[in-house]
C-alpha cells in the first residue's frame, strides 16, 4: 500500500524530487508512476535526467492544486502584527 504525504511534507520537500517521492504525493505506485511518466501521462511535468526522472515541488504543488504562498510555506518569521489591531501593543 502507498503512503501518501501530509501538506507539511509536502511544503518541505526540495526544489526538485524524485518520480518515487512524486509517486507518493499522488498515491502512485512504483510501477504506476514509472509507466505515467514514461508515456508522458503523468499526473504532472516530469523532466527527464540520463536514465532518472525528476519532479519539481512548483509542479508538483500545482498539480495538487496548493498554493504555497497561502499555506504559509517558506516564511520562517511570523507575520508582523497590524497596527490597527485593538491587541496590537505599542
């Protein structure tokens, strides 16, 4: 049985994966996976590398339809408190 991921893993992972760890985003199989992307119906864009493939987290993110900018993804500093805010203290 494939083990999905969770968002927070998903956010986190490197710029560029490997179809494996793709697979396990879509719930694909080893062999699933392979054969989407060796036909080029893969689930996203796969880039071919010599003899291995590679996903990018932008496309797998979007073929998953999540926007890391509203998931809070890639900010380590918590947003600075607005100044109208009535708890705001100065």
């Amino acid at each position: 049985m494939t083990r999905g991921m969770q968002l927070n893993e998903l956010l986190n992972l490197p710029v560029m994966v490997d179809l494996e760890t793709s697979n396990r985003a879509f719930l694909l199989g080893r062999t699933k996976g392979f054969s989407l992307a060796k036909k080029g119906e893969y689930p996203c864009h796969v880039i071919r590398v010599g003899r291995t493939y590679r996903v990018s987290r932008a496309a797998l993110l979007r073929a998953l339809d999540i926007d890391p900018n509203e998931s809070g993804a890639g900010s380590s500093h918590p947003t600075p408190p607005c100044e109208n805010d009535p708890h705001h203290q100065r």
